[in-house]
C-alpha cells in the first residue's frame, strides 16, 4: 500500500502523493495535468483536478512552488469563512476515510501576496489525480483533520480548494507531491507554462493554458539555461541582477516562485527605481497606477551567464473601470533579510517563459515558447 500524507482541516492539508502509474512514457501521454482558464472574476491560479475519497469528490487544488505541504478545505468545518466560493472535501461521504490525531500547521497566500496560517490534524483516505483515476481501494492516502479554521483566516471567493506543495523533499519521513508526480516518467522534469486561449481549442481537446509534467509542447526543446537551486528542499534559485530601460543593478539575491499571486516582489530598492522610471503614482487601491498612454519597457534578469527577459505585461496590469482603460504596476518591495528571497516571481511570468523543475540533480531550467 502507498501512502500520501494530506491535511484536512478546517481545511485539509497533504502531505505525501504516490502514483499508482505503471511506466507512462512521454510518447504515450500528451498531457498530464491540465488547466483551462477563461477569464472570469476569479484570479486564474496554476491549478490541478485530484479525486478524494471513495467516491471520488473531485477537487480543484493550486499548485505552490513555495511548500511542501498540501492542503484540502474540510466541507464539513462549520464556519463559513473556512471556505467561500468552493465544496470542499466531505469525508462523512467516504467509506475509506479514518482519522488520526497528527498534528499540521501549514498556511496560503492571498491575491495581495499576505501569509494566512491554517492548521489541521492527520487522517487517512484515497487521493488520486483526476487525469489517472485508480480504482484499486487498497491506495490509501494520509492526511489531516481539524474542526475550526485559524482566526482571520479565509480563501474569499478563489474557485479551488486548497494547495498543493511542490517543493522538493527536505529528506524527512513525509515526503512532497512532487517526486512521487514524476518518478514514472521518463524524464524527471517538471514543465509548466500558462496561456489564455480566449476559447480555442488547440486538438484532442486539449487547450493552451496546460500545465505540463514531461512534456514541452509549446516550450522550445532546448533549456536555455539551467540555475542549480540554493536549497534542498525548494525551487529558490539566485537571480544576478536586474536591467529595465536605463536603470540596471548587479546584486546576487535569492528568488522564488509564488504561483498563488499575480504580484512580482522585487528588492526594495528595485521597486523604487521601477516606480521613479514608470511615473506610478498612488491610486484607489493598493498598488500604483501608471499611465496607460505610455509604452514601458522589458524585463531583464540576469542569470549566471544569461539574461531573462520578458514583456512589461509581467509587472503592468490594465484593467477597465467605469468605461476607462486604468493600468497598475503589479510590483511591491519584498524588504527582504536574512535567509528571505528578495524576489518572488508571480504566476504572470508562466505566460511569457516555460519553466523546467528538474529534481535530479535540483535545477530551475528556462526555455521560450514556441508561439
């Protein structure tokens, strides 16, 4: 029997994901995990379809690069405010479902990029992906269960139902998502790139806007360049320096990716100079507005020997309010110390820039995409 470790808690945290796969080969699967985003109120977060329980309560869980653990909304938590806008996972519906008493503490992070604490306690039950349903009862998964949310503590109107963390093993007994997601393929690398496809459906059902596991699709076939990670047990990586229009900056920084906020948090002293070189100014709401009219420049991160860059859509949103065009920076300044990445790279950045996780040996890899 494999075993997962999930939470379910006021909501439900996971812990641990084993795949039952028996040696799919990157010619056999077009697809492993997948996504359609059409825009809609809701902030379109890299997420994935799993089946819990069983009866197979699916489930819309966003992927995070930041942790390791996972979590899933309890549907039975009583309050409210422990979920808006989702079902949640009711495990008075499963027959295969028991409980522990493990404690867990784990926590998300809002559209604003604020850090939000939620707790639960381990319990046992079946986790499968939707994409590769297992019929086999004997798969059990664990994880955990709480009765109250944290205080303050809220996923607002955000149509998934919890996290999961795929951040590499630190090496412990509770293994992560990730490594147990790909130890079947061929190629031990994670793929994820994002598209808005406005409808169009590109074959077979399958739409731009995917996230892939070993497979690069729209992604050149060469990984430009390959960044070893500064940690074991995380995606972090160094970023060298920083170039935008005529201001440049070398200063060796760790970096992240947070795929649960469209913000980018750059170095304080980076976010002021963006600031002096875009005009932003304060508007009516939290982050500065810019001039529309105006064209802005590209991106440019320096990586070891090579450079990154990307359009201005990854730091710039516009938006239409009251008939009119009105455009933000989608920055704020990290004031990073200590061991704290200065930078946290948003999910805005997988619609310009394919990203390749590889676990061994432990990289962040970058390609373009082909169209």
């Amino acid at each position: 029997m494999k075993l997962l470790i999930i939470i379910l808690l006021s909501f439900l945290a996971i812990e641990a994901l084993v795949l039952p796969l028996k040696g799919p080969r990157r010619e056999d699967v077009k697809r492993f995990l997948k996504k359609r985003f059409e825009d809609n109120d809701a902030e379109p977060k890299p997420t994935a379809d799993f089946l819990i329980g069983s009866n197979g309560q699916r489930v819309e869980l966003s992927l995070d690069f930041t942790t390791r653990d996972t979590w899933v909304v309890d549907a039975n938590c009583g309050n409210e405010l422990c979920y808006m806008g989702t079902i949640g996972f009711d495990a008075t519906q499963s027959t295969t479902f028991s409980n522990s008493s493990l404690p867990f503490k784990g926590f998300f992070y809002d559209e604003l990029d604020a850090y939000h604490p939620v707790s639960g306690f381990a319990v046992m039950d079946k986790i499968q992906l939707s994409t590769y349903p297992q019929n086999d009862d004997k798969w059990i998964s664990v994880f955990a269960l709480v009765n109250k949310r944290d205080s303050n503590t809220t996923m607002g109107n955000w149509p998934y139902y919890g996290v999961v963390g795929l951040a590499p093993s630190p090496g412990d007994m509770l293994d992560p998502v990730l490594p147990h997601l790909l130890q079947n393929y061929d190629q031990k690398v994670l793929t994820i790139w994002m598209h808005n496809d406005g409808g169009f459906q590109f074959f077979e059902g399958f739409y731009p806007g995917s996230y892939e596991f070993d497979w690069l699709d729209n992604c050149d076939n060469t990984t430009y360049f390959t960044v070893p990670t500064t940690e074991t047990n995380t995606w972090r990586f160094v970023i060298n320096g920083v170039m935008i229009g005529n201001y440049s900056r070398a200063k060796d920084e760790n970096a992240e990716i947070n795929a649960q906020t469209m913000l980018t948090g750059v170095p304080t002293i980076v976010y002021n100079s963006i600031v002096a070189l875009t005009g932003a100014k304060p508007g009516n709401s939290d982050l500065l507005n810019i001039d529309c009219r105006k064209e802005y420049p590209d991106l440019t991160l320096n990586l070891g020997s090579k450079n990154l860059t990307v359009p201005s859509e990854v730091y710039i949103s516009t938006d239409m309010e009251n008939g009119a065009r009105v455009c933000r920076l989608l920055l704020y300044p990290t004031n990073a110390t200590g061991f704290n990445p200065a930078w946290k790279l948003s999910y805005l950045w997988f619609y310009e820039m394919c990203f390749h996780f590889n676990l061994t040996p432990p990289s962040v890899g970058f390609s373009q995409q082909t169209w």
